[in-house]
C-alpha cells in the first residue's frame, strides 16, 4: 500500500480531483477550525478551550493530495495504516448520482470537526482514552505542528452492501507531519502565537503561526 501512495504521489497533482476551490475550501475550514483553537474562542460541549501557543497555519500539500486520491480511488472503508503520515476518512451516500464531487471536502472537514461537539474534549494532552473516545479526526485538524493537508475524493458508485444501492462517496485527507500522537499535546497551551518557534511570525488575524 505505501508503494502505491508513493507512485501515485510522485506524480502530484495530475491525479488530484478537487478544484482550487475545492481545496481552498478545505484549508478554510481546517484553518478556522485551528484559528479557534489558538484564539481560545472554540467551545466543546459547551467547554471553552485554552489557547494555544504553537498552532500553526496548515497549507495545501499536492503530495499529499496525490497520496490521498490514490487510496480514496481504492474505495476504502478504514484507514490506509500509513506509518509516517496523518490521515482522516470520510464516507457519505446518496440516492441520487453526484455530479459535483468538490462539495465533499468541505463536508467531510466538517464532519470531523462535529466530533468534538459530539464527544468533547477534556484536555490538550491526547491519551489513548481520548483517541477512543471517537474524536480522532478532529484532533488531527488541530495537531498544533501539522502543516500540511492534502486531500481526495472518490464516487465509488453504488453500494452493493446497502439495500437502496445508494452512491458511496469517500474523502481522504492525508497530514504531515502526523498528528494523534498518544500521550503527546495536541497543542502547547499558552498566549496565541507565544511558541511558534521555527514559525517565527503571527498571523494576528487568525492567531496562527506562519
């Protein structure tokens, strides 16, 4: 599977199927997501979160869109096991054939997001109680030291497994560096922008090391 990944990713953005907008969508909503997080503005069930100090400002990897729409072509209903890289799924069905595939990255960034309202988050510090408890997408939106994201999108046709047949719709976002580390902070708690360190300037209007 990482052999596959990587041929696919070797040839960058030929393979990609979301348009810039797309993608800009995406970025969007995972840097608002992380913007909240540094500002100390987001709320999970009604629990405010801390700031964070080092949340960096993700941008858009063609790499990793390349490796994600490799293994989104494959259909896949669980993660690929990439040792080396972060990485989120989403599926989604309809009953009428899609003609607009872009609409899904944003809806699959998020549904992720949705975790948190769903499960909560009770520290900054990923145990693997945590990482159970089904928010794991979501904290990989936020891991403070992911920089980039990549993703694809596959209509992989009727579902044979379901009654009605409906459409199967499957987005893979694909990180770097990885997130959901056990036991490591998601981000380092403190004053927005005051540990950015290699990321040496603040964007002030996000709160997002650049």
């Amino acid at each position: 599977m990482q052999l596959l990944l990587l041929c696919f990713a070797l040839f960058g953005a030929s393979y990609a199927q979301f348009s810039a907008a797309a993608q800009a969508d995406i970025l969007k909503a995972h840097n608002s997501l992380r913007s909240a997080f540094a500002k100390g503005t987001f709320s999970a069930q009604g629990v405010p979160q801390l700031s964070a100090a080092n949340m960096v400002k993700m941008k858009w990897s063609s790499r990793m869109a390349a490796s994600s729409q490799a293994y989104a072509n494959s259909c896949p209903d669980g993660n690929s096991g990439t040792d080396d890289i972060g990485e989120n799924l989403f599926q989604t069905w309809e009953q009428v054939k899609p003609t607009d595939l872009n609409q899904y990255g944003k809806k699959a960034a998020l549904a992720w997001q949705d975790e948190f309202n769903q499960f909560g988050i009770s520290s900054n510090l990923l145990d693997q109680d945590a990482l159970d408890s089904g928010i794991g997408d979501a904290t990989q939106m936020i891991w403070a030291t992911t920089g980039f994201v990549g993703c694809g999108v596959k209509n992989c046709g009727p579902d044979q497994d379901r009654f009605d047949q409906a459409f199967k719709i499957v987005v893979v976002c694909q990180y770097m560096e990885k997130g959901n580390v056990v036991d490591e902070n998601i981000y380092e708690v403190g004053d927005t922008c005051s540990a950015c360190g290699d990321f040496t300037a603040c964007e002030e209007s996000s709160g997002l090391c650049v």
